[in-house]
C-alpha cells in the first residue's frame, strides 16, 4: 500500500520532470522522485559532499544528483524492485569503478587507477569510501586486507604506525600510482622521487657527491619499508654485509655479475673491528657536499 501511494506521487513527478539532456528517453527521474520513497536515507545523503551535486548548475545533475551515481531509475521505481537500479555494494568492482569515475577520472590523484593492482584485485571504490556518510571508511581500511603488512611494522624497528606518525597513504596512493608498488612521488602526483623525501628531506640533496644507489635502487636496496629487526630498518643485520653486497669483488645475490660498487683500498682490514662498522667512519652515506667518499 505504501508503494502505491509513493508510486502514484512517483509516476506524477517523473511526467513534471523538465526536459533537459533528453532523461525521460534515458528513464531519468529526478531526485525528488526518489525521496518519495528513500526519504531519510535521501535527505542524510543530500548534506554530504556529494549532496552538492543536487544544485550545482556547473556539472549537469542539477535535480538528479541519485542517478549520477545510481543510473536512471524510471523502471526501478515503477517496479519498486532492487534488480533494476546500480548498487554498488552488490556490482562487480568494474561497474563501480565506471561509476564513480564518470566524475573522478581526470584527478590527478587518480592518475594510476586503471592499472594499479586495487583495479587489477577487483577491489573497487566502495571497498574504502561509504559515499552516504560523511566520512570515507578510516584509513585503518588497509588493515582488514593486508594484514600481513600490518604485521611487518611491529617489528622491532618500523615507522611507530601504532601511534599514527606514519600511514599506509603516506607512502602509498590507495588509488594506484605510476610507480611500483602503488609509490607516491613527493609530490601528490606524478614524479619519481621516493615519497620517502616528503618527510625525510635531509636525505634528498642535490649532493656533490652522491651515493649511487640512492638514486638508482632507491631507499628500498638498503632499508625495509615496512620494518625490520635490524637497526635503523636496514636490510642487514650487519652494516658491513650490506655495504659488501656491492662493494666488493665476491658475487653475492644482489651482485651476480661481480662488482657493482668500488672496492674499499686495502688499507680496510675487514679482520679489526674497526673496519667492522663502515658507517662509523663513512658517516654520511646518503650522500655528502665536501667528500668523495661520504667520510664528511
Ligand atoms: C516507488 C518507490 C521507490 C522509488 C520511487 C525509488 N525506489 Fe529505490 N527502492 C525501493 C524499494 C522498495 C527498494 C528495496 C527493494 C528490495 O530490497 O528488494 C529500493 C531499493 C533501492 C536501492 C538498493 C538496491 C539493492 O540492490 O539493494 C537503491 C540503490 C535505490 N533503491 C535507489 C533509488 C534511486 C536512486 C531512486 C530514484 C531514481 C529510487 N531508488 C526510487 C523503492 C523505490
Ligand atoms: C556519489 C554517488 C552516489 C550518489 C550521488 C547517491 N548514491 Fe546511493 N549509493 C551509493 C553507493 C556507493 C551505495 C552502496 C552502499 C554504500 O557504499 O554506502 C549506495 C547505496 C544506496 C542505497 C542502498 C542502501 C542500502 O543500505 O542498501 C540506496 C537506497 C541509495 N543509495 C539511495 C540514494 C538516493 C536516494 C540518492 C540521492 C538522494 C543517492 N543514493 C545518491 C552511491 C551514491
Ligand atoms: C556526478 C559526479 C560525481 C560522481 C558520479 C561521483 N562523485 Fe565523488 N565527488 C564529486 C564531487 C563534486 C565531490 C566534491 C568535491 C569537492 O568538494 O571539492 C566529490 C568528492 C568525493 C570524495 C571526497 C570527499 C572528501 O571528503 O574529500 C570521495 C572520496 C568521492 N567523491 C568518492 C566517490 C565515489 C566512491 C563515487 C562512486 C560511488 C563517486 N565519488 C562518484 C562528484 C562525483
Ligand atoms: C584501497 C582503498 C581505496 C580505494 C579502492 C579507493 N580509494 Fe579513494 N581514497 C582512499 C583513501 C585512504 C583516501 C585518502 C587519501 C589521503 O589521505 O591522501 C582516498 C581519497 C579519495 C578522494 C579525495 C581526493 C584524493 O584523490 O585524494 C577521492 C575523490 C577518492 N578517494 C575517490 C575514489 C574513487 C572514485 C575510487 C574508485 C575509482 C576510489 N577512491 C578508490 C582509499 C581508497
Ligand atoms: C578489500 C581488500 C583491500 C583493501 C581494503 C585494501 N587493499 Fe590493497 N590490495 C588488495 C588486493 C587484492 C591487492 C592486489 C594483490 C596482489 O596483486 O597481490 C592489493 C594491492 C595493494 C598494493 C600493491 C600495489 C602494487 O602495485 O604492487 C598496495 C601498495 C596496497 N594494496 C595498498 C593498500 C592501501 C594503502 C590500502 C588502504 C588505503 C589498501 N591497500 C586497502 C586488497 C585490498
Ligand atoms: C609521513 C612521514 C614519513 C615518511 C613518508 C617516511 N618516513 Fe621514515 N620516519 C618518519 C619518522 C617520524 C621517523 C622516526 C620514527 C617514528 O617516529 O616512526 C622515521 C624513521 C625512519 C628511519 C629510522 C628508523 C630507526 O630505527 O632509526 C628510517 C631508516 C626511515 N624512516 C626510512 C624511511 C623510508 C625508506 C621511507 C620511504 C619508503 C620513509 N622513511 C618514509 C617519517 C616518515
Ligand atoms: C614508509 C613508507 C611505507 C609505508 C608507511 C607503507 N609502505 Fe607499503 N611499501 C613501501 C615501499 C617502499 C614498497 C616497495 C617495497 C619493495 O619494492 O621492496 C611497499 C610495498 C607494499 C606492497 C607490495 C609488496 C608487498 O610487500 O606485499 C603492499 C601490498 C604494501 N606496501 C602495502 C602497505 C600497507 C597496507 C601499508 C599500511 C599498513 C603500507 N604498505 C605502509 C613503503 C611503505
Ligand atoms: C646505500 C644504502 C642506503 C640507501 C640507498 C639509503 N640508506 Fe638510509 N641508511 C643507510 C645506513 C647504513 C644507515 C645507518 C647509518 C648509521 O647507522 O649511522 C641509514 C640510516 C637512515 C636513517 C636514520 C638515520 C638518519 O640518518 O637519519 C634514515 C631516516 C634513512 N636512512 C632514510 C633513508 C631514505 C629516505 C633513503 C632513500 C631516499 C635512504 N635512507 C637510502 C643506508 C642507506
Ligand atoms: C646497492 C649497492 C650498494 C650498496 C648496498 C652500497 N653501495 Fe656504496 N656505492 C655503490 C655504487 C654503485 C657506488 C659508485 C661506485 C663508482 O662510482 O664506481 C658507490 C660508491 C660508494 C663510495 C664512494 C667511493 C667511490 O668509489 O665512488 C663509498 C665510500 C661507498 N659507496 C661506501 C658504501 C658503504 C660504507 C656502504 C654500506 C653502508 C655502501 N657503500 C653500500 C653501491 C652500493
Ligand atoms: C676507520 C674508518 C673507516 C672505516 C670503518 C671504513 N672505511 Fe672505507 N674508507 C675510509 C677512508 C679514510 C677512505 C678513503 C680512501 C682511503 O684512504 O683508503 C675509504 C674509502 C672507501 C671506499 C672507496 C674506495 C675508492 O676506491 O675510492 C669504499 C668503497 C669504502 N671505503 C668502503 C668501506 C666499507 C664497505 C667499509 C666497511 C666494511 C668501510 N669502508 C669502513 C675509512 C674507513
């Protein structure tokens, strides 16, 4: 019974619907038509962000902010039946994406989506954001999925996630990224400087001289990202068998075609301690202004 008196109210609304962008021929129905029957729901949506659409003039949804998202309703109304209107939260992620871009697409924030591994994962835009709520899902959303990645970082020595000073989306962009791994550059968009630099400035130079696999490799060929048991999140246990992955005649893993680096004079006895330690004497190895060999 109330169907039919909401459909009666609906069916009026639809034949008032003015005539613009041809939407009674794509069965367009207007917002109004909806509230009819969606009213809480519809009016709480209406105060979001998204609710702007409603009565922005500029992007062609005046009056029919639903069915930008929704598609057009006439046959869903008509029937009152789920079958005939996009969910989103029972569409396969493709159709969700297609969706939602229509209107985000030439972001530059998005810039990777299409190839990035979320897209490929079918892991769509409604996966993260609650577009009825004001909010989007909180961040801690990686953690349901990546729970081995959340793992890494109560490693003894990691970026202190647990105490928010480090996010996932400081270093990643949720939406995909030209660089591997869903990388963010410095900045926001497009450019291949490890996102690492945003907050470890010190690290970027321009140097005089500089340590070469900072700029080839990346940060990621001497430290653990996501947390390590080694001090200082490096790759090794010990300084020296990182350094000699490179720096030295043996071929090693990282280094099958012999040598990569130089190798240290012979003045470095490897057999006393001293020499054990490099960066006690190599202090600045990401790169120094006054020394070749990054002693100062
Ligand atoms: C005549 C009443 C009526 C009108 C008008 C109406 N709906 Fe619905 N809508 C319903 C009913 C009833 C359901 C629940 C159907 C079910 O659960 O089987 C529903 C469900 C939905 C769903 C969820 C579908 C699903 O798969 O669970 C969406 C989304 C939706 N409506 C959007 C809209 C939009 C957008 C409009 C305006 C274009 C609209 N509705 C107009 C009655 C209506
Ligand atoms: C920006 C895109 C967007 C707009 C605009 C939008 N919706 Fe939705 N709607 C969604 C998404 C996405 C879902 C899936 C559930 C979720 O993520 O909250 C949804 C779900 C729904 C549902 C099903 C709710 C449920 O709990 O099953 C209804 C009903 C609905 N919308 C009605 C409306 C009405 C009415 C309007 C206009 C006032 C509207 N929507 C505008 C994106 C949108
Ligand atoms: C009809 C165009 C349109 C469609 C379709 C659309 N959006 Fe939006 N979206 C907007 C506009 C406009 C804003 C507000 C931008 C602003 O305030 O600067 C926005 C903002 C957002 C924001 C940012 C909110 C914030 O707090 O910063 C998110 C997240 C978002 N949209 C997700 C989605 C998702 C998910 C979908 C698909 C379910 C979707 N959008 C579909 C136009 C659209
Ligand atoms: C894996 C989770 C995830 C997916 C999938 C996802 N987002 Fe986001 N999105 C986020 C997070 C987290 C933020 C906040 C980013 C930040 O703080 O830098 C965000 C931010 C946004 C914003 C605000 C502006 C910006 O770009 O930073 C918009 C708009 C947006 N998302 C739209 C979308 C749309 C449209 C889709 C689907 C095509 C989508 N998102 C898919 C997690 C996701
Ligand atoms: C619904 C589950 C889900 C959620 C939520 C989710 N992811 Fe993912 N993520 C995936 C899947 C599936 C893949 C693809 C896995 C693969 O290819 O092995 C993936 C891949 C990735 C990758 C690898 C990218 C690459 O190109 O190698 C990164 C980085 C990532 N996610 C970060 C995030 C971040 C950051 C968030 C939170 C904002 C998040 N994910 C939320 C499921 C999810
Ligand atoms: C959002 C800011 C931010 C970003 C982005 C960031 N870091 Fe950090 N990093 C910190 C802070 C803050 C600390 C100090 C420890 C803490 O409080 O988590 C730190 C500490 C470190 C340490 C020292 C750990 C120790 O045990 O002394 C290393 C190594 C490091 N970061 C490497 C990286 C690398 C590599 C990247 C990029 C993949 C990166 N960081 C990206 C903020 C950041
Ligand atoms: C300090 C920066 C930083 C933070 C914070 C960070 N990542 Fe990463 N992540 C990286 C880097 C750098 C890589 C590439 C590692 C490589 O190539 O060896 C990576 C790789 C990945 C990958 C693909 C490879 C893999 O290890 O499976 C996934 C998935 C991922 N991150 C998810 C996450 C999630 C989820 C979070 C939050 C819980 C997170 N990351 C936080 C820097 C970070
Ligand atoms: C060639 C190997 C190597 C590369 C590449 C490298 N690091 Fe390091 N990093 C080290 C070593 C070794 C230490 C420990 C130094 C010590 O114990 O005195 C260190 C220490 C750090 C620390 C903590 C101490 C400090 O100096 O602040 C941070 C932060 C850091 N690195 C960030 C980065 C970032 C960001 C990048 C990429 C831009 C990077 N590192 C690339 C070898 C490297
Ligand atoms: C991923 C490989 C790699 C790692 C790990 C690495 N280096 Fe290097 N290093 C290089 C390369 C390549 C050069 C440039 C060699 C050249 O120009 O002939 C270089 C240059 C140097 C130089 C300058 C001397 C010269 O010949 O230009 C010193 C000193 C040095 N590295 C010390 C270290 C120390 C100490 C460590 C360990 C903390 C280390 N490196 C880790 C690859 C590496
Ligand atoms: C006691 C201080 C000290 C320690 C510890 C030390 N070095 Fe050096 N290293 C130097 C000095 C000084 C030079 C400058 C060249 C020279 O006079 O031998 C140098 C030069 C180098 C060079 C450049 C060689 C060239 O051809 O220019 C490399 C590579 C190097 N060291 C690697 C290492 C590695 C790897 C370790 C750790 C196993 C290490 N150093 C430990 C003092 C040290």
């Amino acid at each position: 019974m109330r169907y039919l008196v909401a459909f009666a109210l609906f069916a009026s609304l639809a034949a008032a619907a003015p005539k613009k962008k041809n939407w009674e021929a794509g069965g367009y129905v207007g917002t109004e038509a909806c509230l009819a029957c969606h009213e809480d729901m519809g009016k709480a949506f209406l105060k979001t962000r998204h609710g702007g659409i409603e009565k922005d003039t500029g992007r062609g949804w005046k009056d029919y902010s639903c069915e930008s998202c929704h598609g057009p309703g006439l046959k869903h109304g008509e029937a009152a039946e789920a079958k005939f209107i996009l969910n989103h939260a029972k569409a396969p992620a493709k159709e969700v994406d297609a969706s939602c871009l229509t209107c985000h697409k030439n972001q530059a924030t998005h810039a990777g989506r299409i190839h990035g591994s979320h897209s490929a994962g079918q892991v769509s835009c409604v996966n993260c954001h609650s577009v009825h709520h004001e909010k989007p899902k909180p961040a801690s959303t990686c953690s349901s999925c990546h729970t081995d990645v959340v793992a890494q970082f109560l490693r003894p020595h990691a970026h202190r996630m647990t105490q928010g000073t480090v996010g996932c989306v400081d270093c990643h962009n949720p939406h995909g990224s030209l660089q591997a791994a869903g990388l963010r550059g410095t900045a926001r968009t497009r450019n291949n400087e490890p996102g690492c630099l945003n907050c470890h400035a010190d690290k970027r130079g321009p140097f005089a001289f500089e340590h070469a696999p900072m700029r080839l490799e990346g940060c990621g060929s001497c430290h653990e990202p996501h947390g390590s048991a080694n001090p200082r999140m490096l790759n090794r246990a010990e300084v020296l068998n990182l350094c000699l992955e490179c720096h030295s005649n043996l071929p090693a893993p990282s280094n099958r075609t012999g040598t990569l680096g130089s190798v240290a004079t012979g003045a470095h006895d490897l057999r006393l301690p001293i020499y054990r330690n490099c960066t006690s004497c190599h202090t600045k190895i990401h790169g120094s202004h006054v020394n070749r060999d990054f002693l100062r």
